[in-house]
C-alpha cells in the first residue's frame, strides 16, 4: 500500500507537472511584448542615451525639460507629451489585445484556458487608475525638485503591474519578480531623479564617507533614460527569452 | 497512543476523489482554467469511454463543471475544475501525504 500510494502521487506531481508545462507554456510572448513596449519607449526621449544640452533652451518648449505626471516613463526630456501620452494609452491595451489574442489562438489549438483575461482586466483598470489620479489637479514639478512619491505616476508603473498580474495567471515567479524588479527601478528613478542615489546610499556607496547628500549613478549610463529602460526590462527579456527556447523545443 | 481512529488520515480519503482515473482527471483540471475533453482524454491516455464515465462522477459530485459548445462547427466539451474541486483535491493529496508519512518505516504509530 505504501509503495502503491508513493507511485501514484508521484504520478500526479508529474501530470500536474506535464499539464503546467503545456498550460502555461505561452508566457514567452506577452513577457517580450511588455518588454519590447518599454524598450521602444526610449524613442519617446530627445536623448535616451547622450547627455542633454547643459543649459536647456528655454525659447523652445518643453525643450530639455519634463513635466510632472511623466508621460514618457521617466523624469527626462521628451520629444511631446502628448505623444508620450498617446504612446502607452494606445500601446499597453493593443499589447493586451495582441496578448489576448495569442491566448485564445492558443487555448483552442492546445485545448486548455488560462486566466487571461483577469491579466487584461488588471492592465486595463491600472492604466485607467493612471489617468483619473493623473488629472487630479496638483502643484506641477519641475527640475530640479525631486517627485518624491507623487513620481509613481507613471506608465511604467502600470507595465510591471501588467508583468505581476501575468506572473500571477501564469503561476510564474520569474514574471512577478520581473514586474516588481520593473517597478522597483521606475519608482526608484521616478520619485528620485533618473539614476539619482539618496543621501544615506551614496554615503554608503562612499564608504561611509564624506557627505549625505546624494548623488548620481553614472555606471554604465544609468543616469540616462536608455540604460535604465534597458536594465528594467532585462528579468523580463530573460524570462520572455528563455519560455520561447524551452516552447521551441517542446514543439519540435 | 496519540492517534484516534477518527484522526487517522486513511479516514479522510474520499471515495470519489480517491480513484486513480479521476485523481488524475482533478489534477489536469486543477493546471488550466478549462480543457477540453481530447486534451484531458491525451493527458491521461485514456479512451473516450472510460473518460466519460469517470467525468460523469465527478460531475455529479459537483467536483467538475461541464460546458458543450459548437467551434468551427464542431462541438467541443470544455471541462473546469469547481471550487469544490479544487478543495477536493487538495484534502485528497494532504490526506495521502499524511498516510504515507505514517506508514514510511521510524514514523508508525500505535
């Protein structure tokens, strides 16, 4: 009895195993689809990775400077707002439409569901909660004053719930810590400054020494939107990266 | 001595949920939100048949949720597990790792 009872839970660890794999083996493409919307978000920026023109040219607007909601994602120069605006309002629901879709072609050709839509419906109501608290009025900020909390508005802060709710349906733990590394970097860089360190870090950083007043990460341009959109989308990128190489096996 | 015949997790197997087939037919369910019938019937390796007769159990038992629909023409059986199911389930397993931890040798009781 014990040796029957032993086979047969771990026969059924083994199909629970074998029926998750199957499942919830299309994860890849939305994790790379959230991935790619942050990563083309650089374009939204006047200098994604160079530096900005030392001393803003206040006779062209918005020249140089940003404005408080950051519609392109993070506290730096961008092209228009309205652009920045129109690029995730327009951009994360068609990313959840392409997702949705994915899923449907995906459940009927394999016979098995997944919780999708409650990934849709998440995504959507964060980035409609954006957009009400956005338009309360409140005083603007302007450089070089920090955000401080208020800098959690931002559509960034939208995708890593999109990732976290995904990791959630998806029953993935690389998805949920992907979209909370995401959303750590961004509220980090939006309620500081892009790549600005606090006074307690960079006197750690400095061993202990010298001042407590901050500073700058400059490491691999870290202080430059470019580098910092790039180092938050890289759990997601491997996660999305390495579900497509272990689907492409598994249809082979 | 501690053990009373009503705390013994032998006690705690549901008929029901205890047979192998259907066992397997709640663990499947319990991976996806639906699956449909062929898919389930591939999983287990079974016929069509016995599938149905197990299915039919576990429906009536409240465990499993029947959908019939018609795709491309065609009809499709999509299977959900119930919430009931679900707990089903999980009492099933904790009760056979309970068992099974009583009989493995140096942990027996009187």
């Amino acid at each position: 009895m014990d040796d029957l009872a032993e086979k047969t839970l771990a026969d059924i660890r083994q199909l629970r195993a074998r029926s998750r794999r199957l499942a919830h083996g299309g994860a890849w493409l939305p994790a790379l689809l959230l991935a790619a919307l942050v990563l083309v978000s650089m374009l939204l920026y006047r200098s994604p990775f160079g530096e900005p023109p030392a001393v803003p040219d206040f006779d062209t607007p918005d020249a140089g400077w940003w404005r408080h909601p950051f519609w392109a994602g993070l506290p730096a120069g961008s092209h228009s707002d309205v652009s920045a605006y129109l690029f995730w309002f327009v951009g994360l629901p068609l990313t959840v439409i392409v997702t949705g879709a994915w899923y449907r072609w995906r459940g009927s050709r394999l016979g098995m569901k997944i919780a999708w839509p409650w990934y849709a419906g998440v995504t959507c109501a964060v980035l409609a909660l954006l957009a009400i608290i956005a338009a309360v009025p409140t005083r603007s900020v302007t450089p070089p004053f920090q955000a401080g909390w208020s800098g959690l508005l931002t559509p960034l802060v939208a995708v890593a719930v999109a990732a976290i709710a995904l990791g959630v349906v998806e029953r993935s733990l690389g998805l949920i810590v992907g979209g909370a590394w995401l959303g750590l970097i961004a509220g980090w860089n939006c309620a500081l400054g892009v790549g600005e360190l606090p006074g307690w870090l960079a006197w750690l950083l400095d061993g202990g020494d010298g001042s407590a007043l901050g500073g700058q990460l400059t490491l691999f341009g870290l202080h430059r939107p470019g580098p910092v959109l790039i180092l938050m989308t890289l759990p997601l990128l491997s996660v999305g990266l390495l579900g497509w190489w272990r689907a492409r096996k598994v249809t082979r | 001595m501690t053990s009373t015949p009503e705390s013994h997790p032998a006690l705690s197997l549901d008929e029901t949920t205890h047979q192998r087939v259907r066992l397997g037919i709640l663990a499947v369910l319990s991976e996806t939100t639906e699956c449909t019938f062929a898919a389930l019937r591939d999983q287990l390796e079974l016929t069509d048949g016995n599938l149905s007769r197990h299915l039919r159990v576990l429906e009536e038992a409240g465990l499993v949720e029947v959908r019939k629909t018609f795709e491309d023409r065609r009809p499709r059986t999509w299977l959900k597990l119930t919430r009931n199911g679900r707990k089903a389930l999980r009492a099933q397993l904790d009760a056979m790792e309970k068992l099974l931890a009583r009989l493995r040798p140096g942990t027996e009781q009187d």
